[in-house]
C-alpha cells in the first residue's frame, strides 16, 4: 500500500487508498507473518530450552532444521496447491506408499535402487494425475476426492505389506544394489559433527525452485489465477484445469520423491508411515500465508511455517515437556495463522 | 437500417434472430459499430441486451440473419473466434482476481516471457512498466501496480478492464453494463474512459439500461425492447428526453424521473 496521492491523479474524485501504517505495510507480504511467527517461536524456546543452549548450539539448530526439512520439503508443492485452490490429503501417505513400493521393488523383486527410484517416481505422476483428473473432471472439493485416495493408499499399504511380508514393515532396502549412491544423496549428513542432514539442502533448493515458480514464471501467475477466481482466470486464456492437475502431480511426486528420501534414511519402511503429515504440510502452508480458499500465499512463507513446526517438535522435547504438547502447540499457531491470514485478505480485498 | 453496400461497417448485424426453444430472444435485430465510435445499445431488463452481447462476443450462434466484420459475413462458433477478429467483451464480473496484483491480473493469460527454457521467466518488469502506461492512456494513474485489483474502486477496475482489452488488440469493445454497479460519480468516470477508449479507435458497444449514461458518450442509440429494435438514432438527431422517453414509455417513467433528479443533484 502506498501513501496517499501526492502527484496529481488523471483520474478525478476516484478515492484512492487511505494511509496505512508501518504495520499494516509490512503485513501486506504473506510471509511476514510466519517470519515473525518463526522469530518468536525461536525466542520463546531460546528462553525456555536455555538448559540445552537452544539459540548457540549448533547441534540443536541441525536437529530442528533435520526436523522441519522433513515437513518442509512437501509443504512447498502442498502450498502451490493450496494457492491453486485446491488441497492434497493423500500427500502425507504417499509417502509411506512410495518407501513401501521402493522396498518391494529392491527387497522382493531384487532390482537395482535407481530403477525402482524411477518406477516409484512415475506411480507418484500416477496417483497426482488420479486426483487431478478426478478432481477436474467431477468438479468436486478435492478435500473429498483425496481424503479418499488417502484412505485407499492407507488401506494398501497396511494390507499389501502384511500380504507381502507377513509384517507391518519392509526392511534391508540397503542391500539392493545402487543403494549408497541414493543413500548419499538423500540421507547422509552434510555437516556430520552437528548431524546436519542432506535433507534440510533439499528442503531449502526446493522451497527456492518453488519460491521462483510461484513468482517469477507464467506458471506461477496462472496459480495464482486458478486459485483466485478459476472463472475470470479462465475468461483471459488460463489453462486452469491443466494448471491444477500439474500441482496435484508435482505434490504426489515430491512426496514420493520424499518416500524415497525416507526409506533410504531408514533403510526400510512402517506400513503406517507418513499418516498424519498431510495436516503438518497444509499447517505449514497456511501460517506460511496461503489461503485455505486459494489465490494468495506464499513459498518462503511456507518454509518459515515448517520451521516453527520443526522447533516446535525438537523445541517441546528440549525444553523438558511431554511431547504430547506438540500438536497442542501447532493447534495454536494454526489457528493463529488462520486469523491473521483472513485479516490480510480482508484487507486485500476491501473497498469493492 | 444501414445498407452494407456502402462502406462496410466494423462489425454488423443484419436482421438477427435468437431462439431459444419457442422464446424469441431476438427478432431481426440489426445494429452496426465503426471505429472510434461509440453504440450504445439501450433496453430494459429482459430487452434482449444480455443474448445480443453473447451472440457478440461468441458464446451463442445467431438462428437467422447474418454478422459481418468489416463486411464480411462470419460465424463464431466460440469467444475464441470472436476474439480473433478483435471482438473483446469486458463482463460486469470483469474476468479479474481481486487478490492478485495490477500488473498480474493486466496480464493473466498473456503473460510476456524473457530468457529459454527451462529458465523462460515473467517479465515482470515489462509486465508492470506496460500495464502502468496503459491505464495511464485510460486516464488513471496507478501509483503501485503491486495494489490488488481488490483493492481499487469500481471506476479504476473498469479502467484496467478496458485498458487490457485495448493492448490485447481489440478492435470492437464490448462493454456490458460498466455504468451499473456504481456511483454516479464512478459512473461519469467510467464513461470518460468509454470516449477514450473511441479516442484510441476502437469500435465500442456501451450496453446499459441507463439513458442518462448513454447520451453524454454515444455516437449512435438502438433501442432495444422485448427482443425487437424499437428505435435507431445518430447522435444530434434525438434529446435526451426523447431517449428516456422512449425507452421508459410510461408506467416506468416516475421512477426514471427519480433517477434524473439523483444524477442532477450530484
């Protein structure tokens, strides 16, 4: 928002905007909120785990980054969706299906790591293209449509892993030949004296690549089209269905991708893996700034919001409480988020 | 009306009908807009104005009679063709999202690009510097294309409507009720941008059921009711009575009186 007119407007008696305060203007970026969020998240447990030298320890700032790497890495394309206007709930057990796939395909069926890589990569495009399409076609919320590819993938992975293995898991992925290569790339620490993981340079190439995405590039401005009013983005030429089925694809292919991470973090896979992230990936998201109903948000935002949520897991346990309290602690900081994020959009689409 | 032997006409319409089912829509509708000038197509609610803009614009086909563009008949079978001979129609809903920015919504779907692929980008210097000029030609001065659309009052959001239908090449500007949703002050505003628009060379179609907005900026009048073309005027051959005379025609006249006297006391 800009001050009020000094120069002379062409455009007579139009009533220009009112002046805003310094406040006002620095929440005007949907990621302002999440930094400040993430600044006092920060403080709070600088204070209250001092015991473990939270703020100068460097060990404990790798365990919380290694932390929100893990929530952070999905929550960008989780975040392009929301934009989109739509939501993923499958995201989180796609990650356990793809570990579960890979362990099959490298344990049972023998094969080398980087085709199974592959393969599990294309089921990802697979199950993205599903839930796109059948949310573009039928026109229903995809709130529905995924929590019920969510509830089959669930019912698969636990049913197919028992029938595979007799078991609720699938171990020795690291004997599948091509395994330390993939294990090197995903899973080994980049800072070994700290235990900074390789995950947290992904999370943080991602949410840049993403970031770019969202902001510099037509597909981005289409995002943010279809999102906002898919009718009026629609009426000017944006290819709003394309553009929602290829987030639903780029969202079920990272969480494979992240599966894959996982696994060759593991070296194996729970059937139950990845259950329950899905709501971390969309919490990160929104107290990132994006809007439950779509057309606004941010990238960068969503990384800050799944770095309160990793400080808020290490943070918890660190400062010496149950680590039940966790979720209580997301609770607040999403609804928190919510009602600053309606504020803002409030905001922005005043004075009709 | 007007013979197309002469001169063609940018965009024509001759003796169209519409039906729909056993509803007349239309009934031998015949209406022409040149370049730089402004047709205002007057009727009440249910005169027909809405099928007109469509069969415009291309949503609908016309059943009888024929359409012409600079003479030569045409069919559009969707927006699509009648956007490719120029024919752009700005809808009251304006077809921009409100929480994006200025220079987003100027170019959503036309997005200029700079540099190859895979690193091809939004020029969004570009997009911000053009978008900025050209709502300045309209007559606004856009401090911050960073503003969300929703945040700009009705008059200004017209303008950035128009002002993107005439850098995408439009040629014939439809415009449905621009007047409609505002003020009388945001009115006059956007009846300015309307002879703008005709200043640029564009053809434009000012539809509204208000005679008061249609007098000050048109070139020609039809009057439209139930269907049928029930007056034709060149400016300078009919007052402004006559028109809200003849588009009132009685029962309906007091509560027009009524919006006289609003506007006159403004």
């Amino acid at each position: 928002m800009t001050p009020p007119p000094n120069a002379a407007a062409a455009a007579p008696a139009d009533e220009r905007l009112a002046h805003v305060g310094f406040l006002a203007r620095i929440f005007k970026r949907p990621d302002m909120g999440a930094l400040i969020g993430a600044l006092a998240v920060f403080l709070l447990f600088a204070w209250t785990a001092r015991q473990v030298n939270w703020a100068g320890d460097a060990g404990v700032w790798a365990s919380w980054l290694n932390t929100a790497a893990y929530d952070g890495i999905v929550a960008v394309p989780v975040a392009l969706l929301m934009i989109g206007g739509e939501f993923d709930l499958s995201a989180g057990v796609m990650i356990g299906s793809s570990g579960l796939l890979l362990g099959i395909l490298t344990t049972k069926a023998h094969w080398n790591m980087w085709p199974a890589v592959a393969v599990v990569m294309l089921f990802g495009l697979g199950i993205g293209l599903l839930n796109g399409v059948t949310v573009v076609k039928t026109k229903l919320p995809s709130f529905i449509v995924t929590l019920g590819t969510f509830f089959m993938l669930r019912g698969l992975n636990a049913g197919g892993t028992i029938k595979i293995t007799g078991g609720v898991s699938i171990n020795d992925i690291d004997q599948a030949p091509g395994f330390n290569l993939a294990h090197k790339l995903f899973a080994s620490l980049v800072w070994p004296a700290k235990g900074l993981s390789v995950s947290v340079v992904w999370w943080l190439g991602l949410t840049a690549v993403g970031a770019w995405l969202l902001s510099r590039t037509r597909f981005g401005n289409w995002i943010f089209g279809a999102g906002g009013d898919p009718t009026a983005a629609r009426n000017v030429g944006v290819p709003v269905a394309r553009t929602k089925v290829a987030l639903f694809v780029m969202t079920s292919m990272v969480a494979a991708a992240w599966g894959i991470m996982t696994a060759t973090n593991l070296r194996g896979m729970q059937s139950n893996e990845g259950v329950g992230r899905e709501f971390e990936f969309i919490i990160a998201a929104v107290v990132g700034g994006c809007l439950l109903t779509g057309g606004y948000g941010s990238v960068i935002g969503t990384a800050f919001g799944a770095a309160i949520i990793g400080m808020a897991q290490i943070g918890i346990i660190s400062s010496g409480w149950d680590s039940n309290w966790v979720y209580f602690f997301e609770g607040v900081v999403l609804l928190a988020a919510v009602m600053l994020n309606t504020a803002i959009k409030r905001r922005a689409e005043r004075a009709r | 009306m007007s013979a197309p032997a002469t001169a063609p006409h940018l965009l024509e319409l001759a003796h169209v009908s519409k039906y729909f089912g056993n509803v007349v829509a239309l009934r031998d509708v015949s209406l022409h807009v040149d370049a730089s000038q402004v047709t205002c197509i007057l009727g009440d609610n249910g005169a027909g104005k809405s099928t007109l803009i469509k069969i415009l614009s291309g949503v609908h086909k016309h059943d009888g009679g024929s359409l012409r563009v600079e003479g030569k008949d045409v069919e559009f079978v969707s927006p699509r063709d009648a956007r490719a001979y120029g024919i752009a129609t700005v809808y009251q809903d304006l077809a921009m999202v409100p929480l994006m920015s200025i220079w987003r919504n100027f170019f959503l779907g036309e997005e200029p690009t700079r540099g190859r692929r895979p690193f091809r980008r939004f020029d969004i210097a570009k997009a911000k510097r053009i978008s900025r000029e050209q709502i300045g030609e309209m007559g606004v001065d856009v401090r911050d294309p960073d503003q969300p659309v929703g945040t700009l009052s009705g008059g200004e959001r017209q303008a950035v409507a128009i002002a993107r239908a005439v850098h995408f090449g439009a040629r014939v500007l439809i415009l449905d009720e621009p007047t409609s949703a505002l003020g009388v002050k945001q009115a006059g505003v956007v009846l300015r941008y309307i002879v703008r628009a005709a200043e640029r060379g564009v053809g434009v179609i000012f539809i509204t059921h208000n005679p008061h907005h249609a007098f000050p900026v048109g070139d020609h009048f039809v009057l439209l009711n139930r269907g049928k073309v029930i007056g034709d005027h060149a400016k300078g051959e009919v007052t402004r009575e006559q028109l809200v005379q003849e588009m009132a025609g009685g029962a309906e006249l007091e509560v027009l009186t009524h919006e006289l006297e609003d506007v006159v006391e403004s």
